[in-house]
C-alpha cells in the first residue's frame, strides 16, 4: 500500500579513496575516487520506511551533483507518493522540464545525474512499501502501469505507447518459468576487477587465478592507453584462460573508456582482433553515433561488437545508436539515465530492434541498482540470455545494507525490499566528503 506524503529530502557527498589501489583506473580515467551523491527521502507515514538513491561519480564534482539534487528537491517535497506514482511519467517530465534548470542540460549532465539520484530513491521508497524488490515490483505490474511510468516524448518514430505495451504483453507469456529460472540459476555475470589499467601484471594475474577458481569465465580487460601494454595484458589473459578453451565458454571483453578518434579505433583494435574479444567497449566519444556506426562496419566482420552505453545521456542517444546500427550490444547504466523510468525505455527499445542488453554496473552501487533492471528484463522483456551478460565488479559492496549476491558467476535476484541502494550509516559517516573520518586523515597527507 502505497502511503505517506514526502517531508524531507537530505542529499550527501559520499568518497571512497579508490585512486590508492588503482581500482577503477582505465585509459580516460587514470584516478578514480569512486563515489556518489546519497539521496534519502522520508515520509510522514507512520512506518518510518525512507527511500535511499544513489548516483555515481568519480570524486571531484560530486558536490555539484549534490547542489543539483537540492536544487530539484522542491518538486519532490510535500508531494504524496501515491500521487507520484500514480503519474509517474507526468512526476518523471516535471523533474526533467524545469523552466530554468532545463537550460543546464536538458535530460543530461549534472543535472541529469541527479534526476537519477532523485527518482532512484523513489523507486526505493515505493518498492520497500510494497514489501518487493524493485525486480519484482517490476515483474508483477500491469503492463499499462510499466507503460504509464514512462516519458515517450523524442522516441515515437521508433517506440510508441502501443508498441511498448505489445512487447510487455508479449513478455507475459512464460513469465512465471522465467522467474523460477533467475531465483535457481540467476542472471550470467562477468567480471571487470581483474584487469584495470592501474594494476601490474603480477596484480592481474593473481586476480585472475583467483577469479577463474571462483567460476568466472567471462573477463573484461580495460585497453586503450598504450597499444604494445594492451598486447602484451591481454596475452596473458588469454594464456591463463588457456588456449584450448572454446571461445564459447571463456569471453574476453575489452574497454576502451572513450580513449580513440575513429580511425584509431578501427586501427588499434584490427591489432587486438586476434585476442578475439566478444566486443569493443566505448571505442570513441560516447555522443558520436556516427562514428560507433563506422566503427561497428569495420570491426564487425572482424567478428568484434560494439558495446556503448555508460554515458549515454539519455533514451535519445540510444535511440539514434539502435537507428544507426551502431552498436552490437546495448549498455543500460542505472544512474546516468532518469532512473528505472528512462531505462525501461531503453530496454524496450532495445527489444524492438533484437539487440542484446548487457549492462554497465560497477563503481558505487551500480551492481546492486542495476541487477534489479537486467532481472527484469529477462523476465517481462527480451525473454532471453543469448549473447547477454551483465557486468560485476568487487569493490565497495560491504557498505551496502543489501549487497549483491553472486553465485557461479551469476547475479542471485535480491529479495529484499527496495532498489538495494540502501547504505550503512557507519559507512556514509566515514567515508562523507570533505567531513568524515576517512577524508578527515587523508586530505592534510595529500596537501602535504
């Protein structure tokens, strides 16, 4: 049952000092302090349940996103939650129609990140009322209900209201053995913690025995700063994965953060061809739909995919991508887009066109946020695991009051209430920016 009216809205600056270990580190971002902008919403409701949200950044400008988030609180206080989401896409438009502060993006940047921020913490707060994980609060809804939480306005020339609604109704069908299959078996997972770009080889190698040991079969390998260092890494992934190994049971994927002008991409990665990646990860700028689409024409008889997502602004990016054909595989992330709002688009659109969803996570809650859109997905959506697999990443998830759970190299669909976006308070005290115990130590050090 859906109650309460939302009384407050507090927003925090949360660093972890991840640049220390080189966790994170790729050919674009060489320094990573992974962090995030930490929404809480409350109610007046007697239940005292709040709604945390969460989006994701890298340090510095972090205090801008949460500048954002309090600039956009005043649409979200003294609202009732039944009528937000009773008209969740009128909700979702007023938050990304401001007057004034649609001119700082519109539906991208700072502002867009902090719409995330915001809505997140909504779907939090809604799925814990209804006691589900956000999975299944998904899951269990009407079709129309999904349909009417989302903004369709810049993509009818590819997904209309009733295209949306044959999908999800389409979806239906086999639903409830598809759900059964994720609570045994869970969503396939690959894994990104092996292979920074800040990690020495004898690093990388340990992390990858170990992972092999624990069941991984599918690694992606950061690339793109130095060619003969790439050659030389991912050499000795594919000798630890060993070469009799069918391509089939062991993936490499590669990442190259955005790293090359187009013919570079084309080059460097005709080079890396024999390492026979799965796909080709931000070759180039994440707003160059063009350029993914020359890119994808050169590498894909080299049999490469192109895989884009993680900073694509918004559903309209993705659209123009899928009407390009120029990407292979499609990279939700649950923080740069508006939300579950935005990214159920996407994954419609996704559908519509028969390319494969495999999503960005990672960073700060990203893994717990995103497995709830990914579950969902193959339950009510692409009812299918060909060529899909959603990214895992080991850093940060102890701070988590719900972490996520893997099991043979599979996402386990959480059973908690809420989005999983819930943090300890131990752990947002010590890690607050500049404020908190851990930063309080660190900041004199680095001065000095």
């Amino acid at each position: 049952m859906v109650r309460g009216r939302i009384s407050r809205l507090s927003v925090r600056d949360v660093r972890f000092p991840t640049s220390l270990g080189g966790h994170g580190a790729d050919a674009m971002h060489t320094d990573p302090d992974y962090s995030a902008a930490y929404v809480v919403i409350e109610t007046d409701a007697e239940d005292g349940i709040k709604g945390c949200g969460i989006t994701f950044t890298l340090g510095k400008g972090t205090e801008v996103v949460v500048c954002a988030v309090n600039a956009l609180a005043h649409h979200v206080l003294n609202k009732d939650l039944k009528d937000i989401v009773g008209d969740f896409r009128g909700f979702y438009r007023q938050l990304t129609s401001d007057g004034q502060l649609r001119w700082i993006g519109p539906e991208k940047g700072v502002v867009h990140l902090a719409t995330a921020a915001v809505l997140n913490a909504v779907w939090d707060l809604w799925a814990k009322q209804e006691g589900k994980p956000v999975w299944k609060l998904l899951v269990d809804m009407d079709p129309r209900m999904l349909v009417s939480c989302i903004d369709f306005r810049y993509i009818t020339d590819v997904l209309t209201e009733e295209d949306a609604l044959e999908i999800l109704q389409k979806g239906q069908i086999g639903k409830k053995e598809r759900e059964k299959q994720m609570l045994a078996q869970g969503y396939p997972a690959y894994t990104t913690s092996c292979a920074w770009l800040g990690y020495s080889d004898d690093t990388l190698k340990q992390l990858c025995a170990q992972a092999l040991k624990d069941g991984w079969t599918r690694f992606k390998v950061k690339v793109g700063a130095d060619l003969q260092d790439d050659m030389r890494r991912c050499q000795i992934i594919r000798d630890m994965i060993g070469p009799e190994k069918t391509l089939s049971l062991f993936l490499q994927m590669m990442d190259a953060n955005q790293r090359w002008d187009v013919p570079e991409a084309v080059e460097w990665m005709s080079k890396l061809a024999k390492f026979k990646p799965l796909w080709i990860e931000e070759p180039t700028s994440p707003d160059d739909i063009l350029g993914h689409a020359t890119i994808s024409k050169a590498l894909v008889p080299l049999g490469i995919g192109i895989a884009t997502g993680e900073q694509c602004h918004n559903r309209v990016i993705f659209k123009q991508l899928l009407q390009a054909k120029a990407l292979q595989f499609l990279q939700i992330d649950s923080c740069r887009l508006g939300s579950v709002n935005e990214n159920l688009s996407v994954l419609l659109m996704a559908k519509k066109f028969e390319i494969p969803v495999c999503p960005h996570a990672g960073g700060v809650g990203l893994c717990e946020l995103v497995q709830h859109l990914i579950i969902f997905d193959y339950i009510s959506v692409s009812a299918s695991l060909e060529n899909r697999v959603c990214e895992y990443v080991d850093h940060l998830h102890e701070h988590f009051k719900y972490p996520v759970m893997i099991q043979r190299a599979s996402y386990m669909p959480p059973k908690d209430p809420g989005y999983s976006t819930e943090m300890k308070e131990e752990s947002v005290k010590k890690h607050q920016y500049p404020d908190g115990e851990v930063w309080k130590k660190l900041l004199p050090a680095q001065e000095n």
